[in-house]
C-alpha cells in the first residue's frame, strides 16, 4: 500500500484489481511528462472482477504527447484474454 507517491517517469497504473485482497493507489501525480510515438499515452487499468483494489486522487497534468495512438486511456473492465477467465461478474 503506497500513499502521497510522486513520481515523474509514470505513464501507467495497471492491473488494479487483478487479486480479490490487493492495496489500492491514491495520491498519484504525473507532471510535465512528454510521450512521443508510443501506443498508449495515460493509462489507469483495473480488471473486470470484484476486488478490494482501488485508484484515488490521481492526477495528470502538463503531459505534451507526439505522435501517441490512444493519449488517455481508463480501462475499468481490463482483460487481455478475449473476456477468458476475467470477470466474476458472470
């Protein structure tokens, strides 16, 4: 469990929820970052199942991108297995 993180190379916070008892993220800040020919720009990722996981307080600010396919991404329903073995919403 980490609070009041800085961090200023952070593109990503993923696989939230991947655990049914896992930590959450909170006070996250992602400032002055410059992204430049990549796939994904910002991303917050959390898998489609029921966990203690959380994100909180995250902010992104002054983030210059060239040239990113998909600049923001929040993915609440993540599964990179075609919807195999990922939700326990069923």
């Amino acid at each position: 469990h980490m609070t009041n993180l800085v961090y200023f190379l952070v593109a990503s916070i993923g696989s939230l929820g991947k655990s049914a008892n896992e930590a959450g993220v909170r006070n996250v800040q992602v400032r002055n970052v410059v992204l430049t020919g990549t796939l994904n720009g910002l991303r917050i990722k959390a898998w489609a199942r029921s966990s203690t996981g959380f994100a909180q307080a995250i902010v992104f600010d002054g983030a210059t991108m060239n040239n990113v396919q998909h600049p923001i991404i929040i993915d609440q329903r993540y599964c990179p297995h075609d919807g195999q073995d990922c939700s326990d919403d069923q």
